[in-house]
C-alpha cells in the first residue's frame, strides 16, 4: 500500500513520476487534466501521508479532494471517498458491478465509502472518467 515515493524530504518531480509509473503515466495525465477541466477552481498538490504511505497527489475543489493518485511501481491506484448522494448515483450508472460491489463492501465512515482502483492501463478508463464526474456533481 506504500507509495513508490517515500522519503518524506523529496517532493516527487513529474519526471520522477513519469519514470517511476512508465507506460502509465499518460493515463494519470488524462485524470489529471480531465479532473481539472471538469471541475472549476480545483488545486492538485503533492501530500506526504507519513512513513507507512508516503507521498500521494491529490486534486481538491474548494470543499473536498475529488480523486487521490497514489502512485507505485509501474502503476498508479486512483482513490475516491463518496457520500450517499454520490453512492446513489454510482448505483444507476453504467459503472462496472465490480467497481459498484467493491464500494456496497466498503466500510462506512462519516466522510463515505472509499475505494481504490489499481490502474495498469486503459482497462475500466471510462468508469474512472464516470466516477470523476458524480464526485463533482455530488
């Protein structure tokens, strides 16, 4: 679960990041500047969780952190906490039943249910892409 970057001292740099996550890299772009085009006002920052997790990259509106990257070895985990609002409409979408069974599992705490998805490729991209929108909507 630790972050590939870990020394609390060294923020990464992108071209650290781009080596660390190789083929992956354009995929964490893509969230990134979508996240960021879809939501107005957004900031995206490096954070350090302390030693057990290391650095991670969260995006943030004004009120709360719309996705976190957590990056690792040759891929990246995306990571998001929704409401009850948010729950319902994850619920109707056309998001995968894996995605929408892992989050019914998930435990829940008064800020939401959280789920991390590992992202290796381009392989459930456009359930990322939906789960983007229904946090900013939510």
């Amino acid at each position: 679960m630790k972050s590939i970057f870990a020394e609390k001292t060294l923020t990464p740099t992108s071209s650290e990041l781009e080596k660390a996550l190789g083929a992956t890299f354009p995929i964490w772009q893509e969230l990134e500047n979508f996240t960021t085009k879809t939501a107005p006002f957004t900031l995206a920052e490096w954070n350090y969780s302390g030693e057990k997790f290391g650095w991670s990259y969260r995006i943030k509106d004004k009120k709360r952190v719309l996705i976190y990257l957590l990056p690792r070895d040759g891929y990246f985990k995306a990571a998001f906490v929704f409401g009850q609002k948010a729950m319902d409409k994850i619920m109707g979408s056309t998001v995968s039943e894996a995605i929408k069974n892992e989050l019914q599992a998930a435990k829940s705490y008064a800020e939401g249910r959280g789920i991390r998805i590992d992202v290796k490729g381009h392989s459930g991209f456009e359930d990322l892409l939906r789960l983007i929108e229904i946090k900013i909507g939510n």
